[in-house]
C-alpha cells in the first residue's frame, strides 16, 4: 500500500485551527479570508505578467472588440 502523502504546512495549520469548535460564522469568515486572500495573490500575479508584456487598455480594449466580434458571427 502507497504511503499517504505528507499534509502541507496550510493543512497542518489549518487542522489545529479545525481542531476545537468555532461558530459557524467565525469559520464563514475565515473562509471568506482565505477566499480575498488568494484572489489578492491571483490578481497581484496577472498585474506582475500584464506589465512584464507590456499589456496596456488599448491592446485589452482591441482583444475585447475582436471577441466581441466574433460571438456576432452568426452561430
């Protein structure tokens, strides 16, 4: 039988938060954290690639206009 995988730091962190009982909009709340704090990196992240591409309003506005253009087609 395959060894189970080791937990990750978050999931060790996590399971001693987990361990005693929180209300349930306490946990609600922490999901909504956690939920921010990702979106947060993931934006941080596309704003790190959208300037290393040299990306600007103008080229997203075009992209925007030819897709638009193309749901016209006619399907």
């Amino acid at each position: 039988m395959p060894a189970a995988p080791s937990l990750s730091n978050i999931q060790q962190e996590l399971l001693k938060l987990y361990s005693s009982n929180i209300a349930d909009t306490d946990l609600l709340n922490i999901k909504r954290y956690l939920a921010k704090y990702f979106a947060s990196k993931a934006i941080d992240e596309a704003d790190h690639i959208w300037e290393q591409k040299g990306y600007n309003n103008e080229i997203m506005n075009k992209w925007l206009k030819e897709n638009n253009t193309d749901d016209k087609g006619g399907h």
